[in-house]
C-alpha cells in the first residue's frame, strides 16, 4: 500500500491506495488525517487496465502537491511489484506477438 499526504494552510489529509492485480482491482482510502476514512474499489477487466490506472491516478495525486509518505519497505515491495507487472506485459505482448494468445 501506498500512502500520500497533503498538508498545506489548513488541509491536512491523505490519500493511500492499494492494487490487486490478481483480481484487476485497486483500492483507495482517504480523508482528513486523525479521522475515519473514506473507501472505494474500482475494477477493471484486466491487471494491464488496473495497473494502468493505479500509476495514472498516483501521478494525479503528485501534480496535486501531495507527498508520498510510504515506509521505505514499502517502497521497495512496490517497486518490485511494478518491475514483475512489466515483465508480465512485456511477455503478453510477445506472447501476443508470436501468436501464442
């Protein structure tokens, strides 16, 4: 999980967000630090699309001026979650390539 925060004049809050690739979805959790958050899930029809999504949506969240606060642990988990789902698109796409799918 990935958690950023914003924190600027009065705003104080979050944002973290979660993908499951197994199931092609992501979760988001957010609301003012302190207090009870907010949840969605969104689904898509595949973990391409749902990945997609997830980096697309995290990089909204920077332009914003939120600030990514994950543990560096965490970090390292995502970044090698995010190497093994190229990995795995770049071997669909030759597989797609080849004929094979």
């Amino acid at each position: 999980m990935r958690r950023f925060e914003f924190k600027e004049g009065t705003h104080n809050k979050f944002w973290e967000i979660e993908l499951d690739q197994k199931l092609g979805t992501f979760t988001t959790w957010w609301g003012k630090i302190g207090q009870v958050p907010q949840k969605k899930t969104k689904a898509f029809f595949s973990k391409y699309q749902a990945t997609s999504e997830y980096e697309k949506i995290i990089g909204e969240k920077l332009k914003k001026g939120y600030k990514e606060v994950t543990g560096e642990k965490e970090k390292v988990i995502a970044a090698k979650v995010l190497k093994a789902i190229e990995a795995q698109a770049d071997q669909y796409v030759q597989d797609y390539l080849d004929g094979v799918v």
